[in-house]
C-alpha cells in the first residue's frame, strides 16, 4: 500500500468510535489468543509515552509462569505501533541507561524481562520517577556528569512471584490468564487455519498510532465527578498516589482513542465507563 493511501486509511480509521475495540480485535488477528482485557491495558498504557506529566505514563509489568505466553501479551499491541517509538532491550549493564543515546521521551521501553534488567533498576526507576539521570564519573583524573532525559512506558515480564516494592510501586502489574478455558483457547488456535483479516494492513494501523500521538497536544480535562471517584479510593495507602494517576493516565488514552463530538478536550462518562468486548 502507498504511503498516502495508508495516511488516508489512517485517518480514517482513528475516526472510527469503534477505534478502541478494533484496535483489540486486530491484536488477536496479529496472533494473541484471548486476554482481551490485558491486551487493551498494553495498549492504552503504550499511548501513555505522549503525555507531558510523567506520573500519569502507565508502565505495566506482566507476571506469569514461563511459557504461558507473556511476552506474547505485550508483543503483539507493541505491533500496532510505529517502530521507532519501542526501544527493545533483553538486558542493560548498571551505568548504560546513564549513557545511552536514543530518545527516552515519548517511548516505550520494552525490556523483555524483569530480571534483564537488574542491574540498572536503580537508574530505571530515576528515569520512572524523575525523568532525569545525572551520572558523575571520572576518567584520567578529570570529573565529568552526563545526562539521560525522558520517561519512557516501561513494559516488562516475570516469573518472579515477589518483586522490590520500590519497583513493583512504578509499575501497573497484570497476571496472564491462566484458566482451563485459556489452554484450551491456545490448544485449539494452534489447530485451525488463520482467518483472513477484516482490518487495515498493519502499515495503517501503525500511521494511525502515530497520528493519535501526533494529535495530542495537551491533556484531557476531567469533570468535577470526579472528586467523588477519587473519595472511592483506599486512603491509608501512600501507593494509591500513583495508581490514581495511573488510573487517570489511562482514562486519558481512552479518551484519546474515542472521537466524540463536542468533547472539548474534555473526559466523559463514556470515557470512564467503557468496556471492550470480544463480541462488540
């Protein structure tokens, strides 16, 4: 397909109401069976990198035994979008996110497990947090700081059933699906033969990623209703801080993903009340 036709494509398809539900159903075309729901959190959670206040990127770390198809669950969402805005690493050493030269704002860094990245947790969780990584060193007598800008969505996996709390706190953990009705889902998708898709080649669905990321431009207004869903929430537990703002980080890129008229930059009940089904 043209580059201009699958602009036209693009900009059609980010118009469709439906955006947000053909956005799941074309991941499960692109091969990840079930985990309907997680596969929309990866998704919401990627859009996360535009957004200009940190604390409201969503990263998510899915947790799951080895082979129950975790990377699958981020993999697949990660394919809707541009390839220049994922990072894939398997692992760092302890100073090479201090030293590193691609762009960290406004991506996903996709580290394909947790423990990959264990010796740099540290300086993740500055770049997390703080958006900023100052790093003194030495060499031949002369002091020297080098700096690394950006908060990437972090997206990750593991087995591990217990994670530094000064880590898990900066992540959205999902757990994969492991029912009976999932391994049978899995057992009889590796039988039949693949369906053609009914949706855009993935050329358009990644130039209409970029056109959402593109379009945003400040964030979304939330109505005073909201000052009640906020009083809903555990307050004896510091670490509802930042799951609220990850909540509202997400509310965001749903609004981002469902053109409604009059919006306003405005989020609706719709927005807060949405819900992704398999069957429409």
């Amino acid at each position: 397909m043209a580059k201009k036709e699958s602009i036209d494509s693009a900009s059609q398809l980010i118009k469709d109401p439906r955006f947000l539900f053909r956005a799941g159903t074309k991941i499960g075309e692109l091969g990840l069976v079930g985990e309907v729901k997680n596969r929309l959190i990866v998704f919401l959670a990627a859009l996360t990198m535009i957004f200009m206040d940190h604390r409201r990127k969503v990263s998510v770390m899915v947790t799951g035994p080895s082979g129950s198809g975790k990377t699958m669950v981020i993999e697949k969402p990660l394919m809707l979008f541009p390839t220049d805005s994922v990072i894939r690493r398997a692992s760092f050493t302890r100073q090479a996110l201090a030293y590193g030269q691609e762009p960290l704002d406004k991506n996903v860094l996709y580290v394909n497990e947790y423990s990959g990245g264990k010796e740099a947790q540290y300086l993740l969780r500055l770049l997390q947090s703080e958006g900023v990584i100052a790093h003194e060193y030495t060499v031949g007598g002369k002091t020297s700081v080098t700096l690394r800008l950006g908060t990437p969505v972090v997206m990750t996996t593991t087995t591990d059933d217990q994670i530094f709390e000064d880590d898990a706190t900066r992540f959205l953990t999902i757990g994969i699906d492991e029912t009976s009705e999932q391994n049978l889902a899995v057992f009889k998708a590796g039988l039949g033969e693949k369906k053609e898709s009914e949706e855009p080649p993935l050329e358009v669905w990644q130039e209409a990623v970029r056109l959402l990321l593109d379009n945003y431009t400040q964030p979304f207004i939330f109505p005073a209703w909201f000052d009640y869903v906020a009083e809903q929430l555990p307050r004896d537990q510091v670490r509802a801080r930042r799951d609220w703002n990850r909540f509202l980080g997400l509310m965001e890129a749903v609004a981002l993903c469902t053109p409604v008229h009059k919006r306003n930059n405005r989020i609706m009940f719709e927005d807060y009340c949405r819900r992704e089904r398999e069957d429409g």
